[in-house]
C-alpha cells in the first residue's frame, strides 16, 4: 500500500500583517527622568579699586579744565608744576619748570603787548611799558596761578613743612610763566595767547596802582638832597640752594642803614628801599 504524504501545515514564524499590510509592532515607552533645573548664582561684583594712574589721570583732567587747555603732551604740563627739588637724582634741572618758566615768561609779554598796543591805542610807549611791567610782574602772575588753584599742584621734594607753604608762594609766578610755557609748546601761539587773554584782560582794565618803584623813589629823594646814589649790600644770605633768603641793607651817607629781606637780592633790596623811605618819611614810594 503507497503511503500518501499528509501535508503538514507550515505556521509562519513572521508577524502577522496588519490590515494596512505593514507589520504589527510593539513600541516599549520609556520613560525619560525629569531633569533637574540648577539655578546659577552669579558671583557678587568685586568693587573696583581705582588705580594711582586712573587717580593721577583724573587730577590732570581736572587741573588741565582749570587751566583751559587739553594737553595733547601731558608731560608738559607736569615739567611746568615740578620744583626742582621734586626731581629724583640723575635728572637734569631742564626737567623742572625753568626752561618754561623762561619761554612763557617771553610769550606772556607778547601777547600782553598786542592786548595794550589795541587796547589803549592813545597810549605812548613810556605808559604802554609801564602797563606791561605791571602786568607781568611775578606778583601779577602769582595772583593768577592762585585764582587758578595752583598752589597745591606744585611738585615739591621733601623740603620740610615750614619751607613748605614759603616755596609754593615763592615760585608761583614762576609756575604760572611756565604753563604759559609749556600750552604754548603743547598747543601753538593761539592756544597760548588764549591763555593770557582770558586771565589777564580784566587785570588790563583795572585801574592802576601807582608803579614807582621804591628803589627809583629813594635814589631821586637823595639827588634832590645832594646825596650820592644809594648802596645796596648783601648782609646775609640763608636757606637751602633752592630757597634762599637774602637780607640786603641800604646805605646813604648820614643816615643810619636801613634793611630788607627778600627771596631775591632785588626783592630785598626793594624792602631795604622801602624800610628807609617810611622812616624818613619820602613820599610817592610803593612797592613795585
């Protein structure tokens, strides 16, 4: 007997397919652990220390607004302040304020000569020059240094505190002369004369002091008495090199010396002057 074959039937070991046609599948949800927000704390700012050259930059800004002028060279504007004495060792003394002193001195005069020359156009040359001594005498420059707040910017070394406050006032005018100085070098002639302008017109107008210099006042009161001109001698001389005090007497013949003490011969020559015309009672006389 011939065994037939049964068929068998074959179960698929595929995923039965959807009604779609596309293979059923299970998708597994996973889920995902909540992230944490962590809050950053920003650090608290640090206060900011003003450096020395941030300080310094600041008291030149306000120095130079004083002044009038924006120095493109700051560094003559500090030579202008700086005594001598300030400078450290090795330093030439053409690093202080003297050079300066020296030019402003002569712009000074220009520019005050043009201001007399179109401001009192009848004027002759004897007042013109009279005018201008005036006007730029140290003690003329020194008020301006003060109405612009320049005695406390004068660079000194360690001259002690007594000499101190006597050198700021005695150098002054020369500070004022060596600004003048050095706005001229730093901006040209017209920053320059705007300088002088604007501190000095007013001065200009202002009515004049009697400008006999006692010095004149004494040698005319002794040839109008037949006494030979005046001698003037040093007596003393004290005080550093940077500061000295020289004490100066006058001498007529038949009267007792008189004496004067001054930062300068010439100054204390002038007092000496003074001295003797009061106590002689000499009219006209006024320190020039």
């Amino acid at each position: 007997m011939k065994d037939e074959a049964k068929d068998i039937p074959i179960q698929s070991t595929e995923p039965a397919a959807g009604a779609d046609g596309e293979a059923a599948t299970k998708t597994l949800a996973t889920k995902t652990p909540e992230t944490k927000t962590h809050e950053t704390k920003t650090p608290a700012k640090k206060k900011r220390v003003r450096s020395s050259k941030a300080k310094g930059s600041d008291a030149n800004a306000a120095l130079e607004a004083r002044i009038g002028h924006s120095f493109a060279d700051p560094n003559l504007l500090m030579q202008a302040i700086t005594h001598v004495s300030a400078l450290k060792s090795g330093r030439k003394r053409g690093d202080s304020y003297q050079r300066l002193e020296f030019l402003g001195d002569h712009v000074l005069g220009l520019v005050v000569s043009d201001m007399l020359y179109h401001a009192f156009p009848n004027a002759d040359e004897g007042e013109l020059s009279k005018r201008l001594a005036e006007l730029v005498r140290k003690e003329s420059c020194a008020d301006v240094a003060k109405s612009l707040g320049l005695l406390d910017d004068v660079k000194l070394g360690s001259v002690g505190p007594s000499a101190d406050a006597r050198l700021r006032k005695s150098v002054l005018g020369d500070i004022c002369e060596a600004v003048i100085g050095a706005v001229f070098l730093d901006g040209g002639y017209a920053s320059a004369a705007e300088f002088v302008r604007r501190n000095w017109t007013e001065r200009m107008h202002k009515p004049r002091r009697p400008l006999r210099d006692p010095k004149t006042v004494l040698q005319e009161w002794a040839q109008g008495k037949g006494l030979p001109t005046p001698v003037y001698r040093e007596v003393e001389r004290t005080g550093p090199h940077h500061d000295p005090q020289f004490r100066v007497a006058v001498d007529l013949p038949g009267l007792a010396p008189a004496e004067g003490i001054g930062g300068s011969k010439r100054a204390a020559e002038k007092v000496a002057a003074s001295v003797m015309i009061e106590r002689e009672g000499v009219g006209g006389g006024n320190d020039g």
